[in-house]
C-alpha cells in the first residue's frame, strides 16, 4: 500500500501557497500568443500529483479549456524541471503515432509569471492512478495495457533526426551518463544516508549491458502519465515529458515495468485478472520494435529504482526547502529507501532474469534449431547495427546516388563508411562457409539467422560484406580457385576492395534451363575467346566491379552436361561492353544495375578457366546451395520489415471511422503474413539445419521448396502492407514499391518457380514409381 502514492492521480484542487499566478500578466501574454485564447481567464485550479513541475487548469471567458505547466519557484537543482524541452519534445511529436497535446506557446521570459511555463490544450479524460485498474474489466485492462505497449513502441521506433531532434540529447553511453546524473543529482538532495544508494551507485557503472542503442525517450512512461479515452480504453496523450532525452530504449521499458516488481494493492499487477504477464508484456514489445531478447532484464528494472529513488529524494529536498508541488511530498520522499532497497535485491539477483520475445514475435531463430552462444551474440550486434546505423541511413545512400551518367560512375559514400564500421566491429565476410581457414566459422543454421537480419534493408548485405552476387562468386572462387586466382580476386573481394557480377541469363534463350547457354568459350592456343550476351548481370553496373564469372559452352558437342565452363573476365578488357542497365519493375538499381553486356572477341588467358572446361555444371550446382539459403533468409527479414510497418500503419490510420487494425480484412492479412512469415522461416531452417548435417546435395528438395516458398511468400506480404498504406505504398516515400520488386525478381533470379516444383514433384513421385520415369 505504501507505493501506492507513486502513482497517485491528478485531481483538480486549489492553487497551493506559494504556487500563485499573476493573472494580470498572464492574461495579456496569452491575449497576445494564444489566438485562440479569449480572456480574461475566468477559472485557475492547480493539479495535484505532479511532483515536478506545477500544473494548472485554465478557462477563459468562451469556456474553453487550457493547461499550464511552469517551473517551480524558488532554488532549483542544474538541469531539472526543463518545461522548455516538454515543449519541444510534444511540438515535433504532433504528427506522430505518439499522441501528445496540441502545444500553443512557450513563454521563457520570467518577468510574466514568474518562471518559464508553456501552454497546451486540455484533453478530456481519465488519468488513471492505480495500475492493477480497479473496477476495469479484464478485457479493458488487456487494452489498456496493450495500447501502453504500442505507444511506447511507437514512440521507441520513430526517427528522432528526421523530425529535428539530432540536439535533443547526446547519442550513445546513455547509462553512464545517466547513472553519473542521478548519482549527483541524489547527493545533491540528499538528506539522510541510505547504504542501499551507496550500493547501487557502485554497483550500475560496472554492469551496463554490452551494446548501446539511442531512441527517443520518454523518461517517466508510466500510466499516470497517459490520459485514456473518456469511455474507451486506450491512451489518447502520453504527458509529462520532463525527462525525455534521447537515450536508450529500454530505460523506458524497465520503468514501465515496475508495478510488476512493486506491491501495489496487496499483490504485483500480473496477479490481476486481464493485466498481461511481464513476458507478455516485454514479447508485445519486442514484437512492435523488432527485438526479439532482452537479456540483463534486471540492470533495466535496478536503474529505473535507483532512478526513482533519487527523484523522490529531489522531492523530499524540495519538500524541506518549501517549493515542493504536491502536498504529500513528505510521503512521497520517504520512498527513496524503499525503492532503492528494492534495486538492491534485484541487482544481486541479476542473472536470474532475461527476457525474449514469444515465438509469435518473429524470432529469427526457432528453439528447436540450437545455435551457439557466439552466434547470438553476433545476431544481437547485427540487430543493433541494422536496426542503429544502417537503416536510418538509407535515405543518406538514396541522396547520394549521382544523376544521369553519374549514377553508374560513382557510389555513395555513405556505403564505405558504413564497411569501415562494420569491419570495426568484426561484423565482416559472416557468410564464410565453416570450414574456411579464414572466415568466422559459422554453421548455414547460425547464418540464416545473421542474413534475416541483413534482409531488413537492401543495402546492409554489402556494409558486412555478405551481398550478392559477391558471396556466390566468392565461394566458387574458394572452392574451385586456383591460388592464383584466389590471390588476384578472392582476396580483395574477401577485403570489400572490389565488386564481381556473375554472366548466366542471356536474353536469345530460356536461360533457366542452363542447357541453353549460347555464349561460346573458344579455346585458341594460350587463350579463350568469348563471344556472348548476357543480360540482367546484376553488379555490373557498380563502378567498383571488377571481375566477371562467366558461363558459356566451351564444347557443343560433349555430353550434356559436360559443355558448360565457367571462366573469369576481367571487366576491363576489350571487347567487354557494358549495353545498358535493365529496369526491374521500373527501378534500375544504381549504381549496383542489372546490365546488358556483349562480349565480342573477349579474349583472356586459360588460366581465367575455373575448375576445367566442362566443369560448369558441377560449379554451379555447388554455388546455388547455401547461397540461397542467403536469398530466402534475407526474404524473409525483408517480409518482417513489411510486416512491421503494415502493423504500424494498421494502429495509426483511421477509415470509415475506426483504426484499419479494427477491420477485418487488415486483421486478416495481418495474421495470414505473420502464418506464412513463420513457416518460410521454419523451412529454411530446416533446409540449412540439412545442409550441415547431410550436405547440399541430400537438401536439394527442401533447396527448391523454399525458392518456391520464400519469394511467394514476400511478394504476399508486402503487398498487403502496401494495401494497408494505399497510395504512399507505392511511392518512394516508403521501402515497400522497392522491396516487392525484388522479391518478384527472386521468383526468376532463384530460378522459375515451374523449374522448382518439377524438381519437388519429381522427388516426390519417384517413391510411388520405383525405375520407372515421367
């Protein structure tokens, strides 16, 4: 019971001694800033609760209604009860998901009332005090609380630059930062020793979870300080942004999960009939904001205690210096010991809980398919720096492509910067087969997971240097390169210093029968001759590329399989021409592209053969294994992607007078992308779980399933999401135009869906027709 006063509710009561305002000046300052203020002010009354800055209820003359939210008068604590950021945080939020009041102005000259103050619109309805949510049903409260979740997600999942908050706060080393803030702040008002302080001011430095991360922040996102629908329940403003910074999200999150750690009405609030369980909670969350665990949970909940506690010390500060805001500041500074010991117990039994997302989350990785603890780690590296630098530096990269011919002479620049960062960060080449001497050592399963992650946006392949065309071309030259040709391409392909492309599909001939293959490889003397057109090369076009693996037919005449070679062009020499790029659904791809090449007595030496004349084949059939397993992972971290954004939009976006989420049809899609989502996921585990264990070539059915399924399976996807978002679905204001276009290319690139389900019904039916043949 003794807690219960943390989340007391705003009533309106008199005007305390000592918080009075001088309406005269007052008065004429909204006259004058406040259109549609129309004095004199008939109606002041002071809002109980809060305990930083004072809150008042304004009427004018036409009734209507206002909030003002001020300084505190007297000596104040350096950096605290910053209404001028309350207001600049709330004005670049109005067009967000996040509700938030309507702000009217920002008065930072003294000589009006006394202190700095702003001025908001009133917004009817219910600030709740309780979070156990007495006479609420249990339905009600599943709402409320899941709409606490999407409000905090959608707040964690905005682009704070794209809405000029790059100064809002200083970008990374949040929690050492905060932890010093508090720690002084605490000093500062301290009125009493409390050891349990003293603990955790040591003990939080040396235990701040690896990996940093930098949101919005709201800094006290409790329901206290959200107004719910008068008669519904979901959150209509989130208020009192006193504390919002840009940080790290889970400070956030931790905060709001303390009334699962402190006793409020007898019993923690999961105990309470239609409250979700604290996994449920976090899982809804790691859902909305694509995370999917949260390990070192307690650290979260000890800092938010420790955090409280040193802002009820401020209060109980202020209560003994006479210009606290609320009249039970006495009470409510007398929880600081409280709450800190509760810190304590939490921080030594730190180990004991981690919490993940639910399996409906969009796990990258299904518990039944293990990977090792070193694998999760760099999954956890990759989310973040996806998630943290490449992702809102798309824009940057689109920016800076060039205009006209520039487009295929220059790459952007923000792409080699990006590299350097993952290089840095050992985030580099993680598509090495196992067995390579000098890659990471990773399994196909721990991969698949790593290359989801890569799928998220079209450029974070080539930042960790895992993109294709380059990685197939790698491994080839890996597997069937000479040393020499190792030393010439593989090295500085394994180093980022160089681009390939790879020259199969020729526009004369169905090429996805490779039987077809025209271009001829002519053998004269010490050299081959080419002569050949491909198209849809896609690489080609990056100024950086340098070496081409090509495959003709070097003999018509011998067996079937035994007329194709692949053979290495270098792009430089003469007769090489590049035709024009090739649109995909309209997009040319610049400066990567997708070209037309002829090549006209290409001649290079038979050194540039790779494996021997007639070797095509086979090289081939070892390149399109694991490379796409890459593919489909990828598709479907891309899928997931889609499937955020169509969820974002759904909770957003009203027609026909409700939110497209209350819709059937959008519930429909929804739950029909997250079913297909999770079942390409499972079959591509599978299939690389097969690869590692069986080899490539026992995984071939299962190969060819999930080229089937996986591109189905995006297309379906983002194209619902681009229903969902109508007719900016199919802008460039979105990634999703982009995103289906490479997913239907995928459905050729990977080979004809037609070529893969004959090979599964092939495998299938030779079962029921023993030697005999179709």
């Amino acid at each position: 019971p003794q807690f219960c006063i943390l989340f007391q509710a705003m009533v309106n009561v008199n005007v305390r001694r000592g918080h009075e305002i001088p309406l005269n000046q007052l008065n004429k300052y909204l006259d004058d800033h406040v259109i549609e203020f129309s004095g004199p002010i008939v109606e002041i009354s002071q809002y109980e609760g809060g305990q930083s800055n004072p809150t008042y209820f304004i009427k004018d003359s036409k009734d209507k209604c206002f909030v003002l939210r001020k300084k505190p008068p007297g000596t104040l604590l350096a950096s605290a009860h910053q209404v001028e950021r309350e207001y600049r945080i709330m004005t670049a939020l109005k067009n967000s998901p996040v509700p938030v009041p309507r702000c009217y102005c920002l008065c930072t000259d003294d000589s009006v009332i006394g202190t700095p103050f702003f001025v908001m619109e009133h917004i009817k309805g219910r600030v709740l005090k309780d979070p156990s949510l007495p006479g609420f049903t249990p339905r009600e409260r599943t709402a409320i609380y899941h709409n606490m979740i999407t409000v905090l997600a959608a707040l964690h999942t905005i682009k704070w630059n794209e809405i000029n908050l790059e100064d809002f706060g200083r970008q990374g080393n949040y929690y050492n930062r905060q932890i010093s803030r508090w720690s002084r702040q605490f000093k500062a008002s301290q009125t009493e020793p409390l050891p349990d302080m003293d603990y955790l001011i040591e003990w939080l430095p040396k235990n701040i979870p690896a990996g940093d991360e930098t949101t919005i922040v709201h800094g006290d996102f409790r329901l206290e300080n959200m107004m719910v629908h008068p008669t519904e329940p979901r959150i209509i403003a989130l208020l009192d942004w006193e504390l919002s910074t840009l940080g790290h999200p889970l400070a956030d999150l931790g905060y709001t999960l303390l009334p699962y750690h402190i006793p409020m009405t007898g019993s923690t609030v999961d105990k309470i009939a239609g409250v979700p369980s604290e996994h449920e909670y976090v899982s809804r969350y790691c859902k909305l904001t694509q995370r999917h665990t949260i390990p070192d949970m307690n650290f979260y909940l000890s800092f938010s205690l420790f955090r409280s506690a040193a802002i009820f010390q401020g209060v109980m500060k202020r209560h003994q210096l006479g210009n606290a805001s609320s009249s039970n500041a006495a009470s409510i500074g007398k929880l600081a010991g409280l709450f800190a010991a509760q810190g304590v117990e939490l921080a030594r039994n730190s180990s004991t809980n981690n919490l993940s997302a639910s399996p409906c989350a969009g796990t990258e990785s299904a518990n039944i398919f293990e990977i090792s603890e070193r694998a999760q780690r760099v999954l956890r590296q990759l989310r973040k720096f996806v998630d943290e630098i490449i992702i809102p530096n798309e824009s940057v990269f689109v920016s800076q492509i060039r205009q006209g011919e520039d487009r295929w002479k220059y790459y952007p620049e923000i792409m080699e910067e990006m590299k350097k960062k993952a290089k840095a960060a050992g985030l580099w080449n993680l598509w090495l087969p196992k067995e390579a001497e000098f890659g990471p050592g990773f399994t196909n399963l721990e991969y698949a997971s790593m290359a989801e992650v890569m799928g998220r946006s079209h450029i974070a392949p080539e930042v960790f240097n895992c993109s294709a065309p380059d990685t197939g071309n790698m491994e080839v030259l890996y597997r069937y390169g000479t040393k020499e040709q190792q030393d010439k391409y593989l090295k500085p392909l394994l180093a980022g210093d160089i681009r390939s492309c790879f020259g199969m599909t020729e526009p004369d001939v169905a090429s996805s029968d490779a039987r077809n293959i025209e271009t001829n490889i002519r053998r004269e003397g010490d050299n081959y001759v080419i002569n050949g057109r491909k198209w849809y090369i896609s690489g080609a076009g990056d100024p950086r590329c340098t070496i081409c693996i090509l495959m003709g037919k070097t003999d018509s005449n011998a067996q079937t399989y035994r007329q194709q070679s692949m053979i290495l062009v270098p792009m430089d020499t003469e007769g090489v021409s590049v035709v024009r790029p090739c649109n995909v659904l309209g997009f040319d791809d610049a400066p990567h592209g997708h070209m037309e090449i002829t090549f006209t007595n290409v001649v290079v030496p038979k050194e540039n053969i790779l494996l021997g004349e007639g070797r095509g084949f086979e090289i081939a059939q070892g390149r399109l294994g694991p490379g796409r397993i890459h593919h489909c992972m990828r598709l479907i971290g891309l899928a997931e992607r889609a499937l955020h954004e169509m969820c974002l939009r759904s909770v957003n976006r009203v027609a026909f007078g409700k939110h497209l989420a209350r819709h059937g049809t959008i519930q429909a899609d929804i739950a029909n992308s997250r079913v297909e989502i999770d079942q390409c996921r499972l079959l591509t585990l599978k299939a690389a779980h097969m690869i590692d264990t069986l080899g490539a070539k026992e995984a071939r059915g299962i190969i060819a399933m999930i080229k089937v399924a996986a591109p189905t399976m995006a297309c379906n996807v983002v194209d619902r999401a681009m229903q969902v978002h109508g007719a900016k679905g199919m802008s460039q204001d979105t990634f999703l135009a982009h995103a289906y276009a490479g997913a239907r290319s995928l459905r050729f690139a990977d080979g004809p869906d037609e070529v893969h389900r004959l090979s599964i019904a092939r495998m299938e039916l030779k079962q029921y027709l023993g030697n005999a043949k179709l």
